[in-house]
C-alpha cells in the first residue's frame, strides 16, 4: 500500500517508502521488512497472532471502559508470554530479553501532522471544515497546504510557512486576522492610480 510504500525493490531496505512512513520508522529506529506480495503465508503469521487475540483475550471477556481492557490485557500478556511458545518453544518474555531491543520510553513522542491541500480565495481565505480563515493578502489565488495538529492548523505556501490558526467549532464562522490584510489598500490604489494613468495616456495618443 502507498501509505507504506512507493516503488518496491528485491531487497527491502533498498525500496522506496512513503516519505512520512519513513520519518516515522527512522524516528523509532526500527527497519521494516516488507512482506512478499500474493504470499498469504508470511501475512498469516499477523492474522493467526489477531485471532488469539480475539479467542484467548476478548472472547468471553467482560470490559467497563478502555482503561479497563488495557489493564486486563497487561495482565494477560504476562501471563501468556510467560509460559513456553509452542513453534520456538522459548518464553517469549525471555526471548525478548534476548533480543536486547531498544526502549521507546525516552524516545519523544512522534507527532503526527494531517496535511490537507487547499487553494487560497482571491478574497485572502482559506475553507476547513464549513469556516473560513484569512491568509496574508499577497498569497490570494495560490495552493496551500494544511498541516493540522491538536486543534490548529499551519498554512504552508511552497514550503513556508505563512500563517496559523486555532481551528474554530461550529460552520459558517470566519476567524479574520487584520494583519494579513495590513497594505492591502494601499496596492488597490497603486494599481488603480497605475490604471489610469495608462488610461489617460492612451486618451492623448
């Protein structure tokens, strides 16, 4: 899948990978290997481990909230990774301890940005989720990009940066910055000055 991956090669590390799959797995430090396509084989080895899951866990089981099935799930992969694995015949919490892998506790949380494209209006705003939202007035009619992130959102032209804004509740709502529109006037009447001046020249001619 292109989440994943673009271009796939023989060796997996030599593919190329979905830009933002690939600062994430660099950002954990782990590698990923890819399966081999039309190969059930190798992906029923995740599909058997989800369906223990659901028999040995969630079947029969009874949950009050989501901390509740974290706190019995916890308990239950101790108690299943402690007895001896059927295929390596290994516990898998020794062999884990074998395995000497890297924590992930003191690596900073991955931050995951959504990025939606949107074109800029000619009146300097920008359309999300039914409200609209000024843009410096220079960048009226361009493409922008979205990157949205914990109830705000970054509006990038060619890779800066130009504005940002708290996402507002609700539709029909305008959030409007009297700083993107500072000089705005200013230029209408240069150009409208411009304007007739060439309209008065070609009057005399």
């Amino acid at each position: 899948m292109k989440q994943v991956v673009i271009t796939r090669a023989l060796k997996s590390t030599d593919s190329e990978w979905n830009k933002k799959f690939e600062d994430f797995f660099k950002h954990y430090g782990f590698i990923p290997r890819l399966c081999r396509p039309y190969r059930p084989q190798t992906k029923g080895k995740i599909e058997n481990t989800v369906g223990y899951v659901k028999r040995d866990f969630f079947l029969g089981g009874s949950f009050s909230s989501i901390a509740d099935i974290n706190n019995q799930a916890i308990t239950w992969l101790k108690r299943v990774n402690s007895s001896l694995h059927g295929t390596t015949h290994e516990i898998p919490l020794e062999r884990l301890k074998a395995e000497e892998l890297k924590p992930i506790d003191g690596v900073p949380e991955y931050l995951v940005i959504r990025e939606e494209t949107k074109t800029i209006s000619r009146d300097c705003f920008i359309s999300y989720l039914g409200n609209q939202y000024s843009v410096p007035y220079r960048f009226a009619g361009r493409e922008a990009t979205l990157a949205i992130f914990n109830g705000k959102f970054s509006v990038i032209v060619d890779g800066e940066s130009v504005c940002e804004h708290e996402i507002i509740s609700g539709s029909g709502r305008v959030s409007r910055v009297k700083e993107h529109f500072k000089g705005l006037m200013s230029e209408i009447m240069k150009e409208n000055n411009a304007s007739l001046n060439k309209s008065g020249q070609s009057i005399l001619k």
